[in-house]
C-alpha cells in the first residue's frame, strides 16, 4: 500500500532513540521530510547520515519553552503533514518512593510540552485544513504497569487531552491519536528491568524472562513494528480515525478494549 507520504512533511520529537528513531527512518524511508528533535546531537548526526536529503536536525530539550517556539517557527514555512509527540519517560518509582518534585518535573516531561506544542501547531494546521498527530504514551493508560507511578498518572492526562482535542479539531481534517506500546526493547523496559532487580535481586535476564511471560506473543515487541502502524496514523489514509488509543502490546492488556 502507498501511504502517499512522498515530500510530505513530519516532526519527530524523541528521534534519537527507540520509536523515535524507529518512526524517523520509516518516514524517510518512504520519502517523507522529516524535523527529527532530540536532546542527543550525535543521536541525530546518525539519522542524517542515513538519510541526509530527508532529514533536518533540531537539537534541545522539548521542556524547554524556546524550544517549542522554535520547532513552531521552522515549520511554518512548510506544509505540516503530522507530528509525532514522544520523549523518554520519566523514573520507575512507587507512590511512596517518589517525591513531590518529581510528579512536577514528570508533568513537565510528559503532559506540559506536547499541550504547549499543539498549542503552537494549531493554528497552521487548522488554516491548513488538514493534519495527523500521534501521541506516543504507554500501555500503562489502559493497563498500570508496576513501579510506574508516574507512568500511569501523567501518561492518563495526556490521553484524555487527546481525546478531547480531536473532537474539537475534526471539522478542520486533522485527526488526533494515541499509541500505547507494551513491552518493547527500548530504555523505557531497561528502566523497569532495573528497578526490579532493585527489589527483588534478580538477574536480568530472569527478570526480562518474567516480563516476557506476561505477553501472550511470547516475546518483546520491535520499535520498528510499532513505526509501521505510526506511519499508517500520520498518512492521509487514516483519515477515519481520531480520538483512539491504540495498544501495540503482543495481547498483553488484558481488558475488552485493550
């Protein structure tokens, strides 16, 4: 299937690593021009070198507000085809081992921007009349996963800002959805593989056997899997679809609409 992606134009946040880096090089590889944003220069040095006709690098930490602004004045020179929100996450922790600063600086992390950068976005692509935006949280939103208090809780609020949003920009063709990912082979599972040994002091290799047995697959999932359902969100085929939360899980949540 052509996603007719050819010279349309992305934002990547998060592009240096894991479903960031993984959503950046399938778009390009489809032809697509992509703005990849990450906190890491070398990480996106790397992306480019791939594909230097494709990419544009933006390097700064997306809490930071001239950040956001910057990322908004880049794109208005372009037609804004999607935005693909995503950033690492914040700490493994339990509700009484995480301190009132840090429930701050993970609604910084996690809710703050992509609200603040939507905001920024809006305007060109309602006067567009068209955009797709994906929101890449956790499967944590349908499912808490253990040891991420803050996972759960900020990961929820940005669901039901999405959820809001796109009934109120349907009319204008832009579609707002978000990707929930299970287990994958990225940081966010090294983090709770060490937090577990922590507790437990287990080996890692039994504690990522443990993971792995709650996933009915059998197995962790790909980034790059989970970049080809992104792209099929954020091309103009996915035009009927808005205000989902779609897991990529292997079956791992348990619920009737996992």
């Amino acid at each position: 299937m052509d996603l007719n992606l050819n010279n349309q134009y992305f934002i990547v946040c998060g592009a240096g690593s894991g479903f960031g880096k993984s959503v950046a090089l399938a778009l390009a590889g489809e032809k697509a021009n992509v703005l990849a944003i990450s906190r890491t220069e070398n990480k996106l040095l790397k992306l480019k070198e791939k594909f230097p006709e494709n990419i544009e690098l933006l390097t700064g930490d997306l809490t930071n507000e001239s950040i956001l602004t910057e990322i908004a004045d880049k794109v208005k020179g372009n037609k804004l085809s999607g935005v693909f929100f995503n950033s690492g996450g914040p700490p493994a922790g339990t509700i009484d081992e995480i301190t009132m600063q840090q429930w701050d600086e993970a609604y910084l992390s996690v809710v703050k921007w992509k609200i603040a950068l939507t905001g920024l976005l809006l305007p060109q692509l309602k006067r567009q009349q068209y955009g797709r935006l994906v929101y890449l949280e956790s499967v944590s939103v349908k499912q808490p996963v253990e040891n991420l208090v803050l996972s759960n809780a900020m990961r929820a609020a940005v669901t039901g800002f999405v959820k809001t949003l796109s009934q109120e920009v349907a009319k204008f063709n832009i579609t707002a959805n978000v990707l929930a990912p299970g287990y994958h082979k990225t940081a966010a599972i090294e983090r709770l593989i060490v937090k577990k040994r922590e507790q437990t002091g287990m080996e890692e290799n039994e504690i990522e056997k443990l993971f792995t047995k709650e996933i009915p697959a059998g197995k962790m999932g790909n980034p790059d899997d989970l970049a080809s359902l992104a792209l099929w969100l954020l091309s103009p085929q996915s035009r009927y679809v808005t205000g989902q939360t779609i897991t990529h899980d292997g079956g791992l949540v348990k619920g009737l609409f996992g």
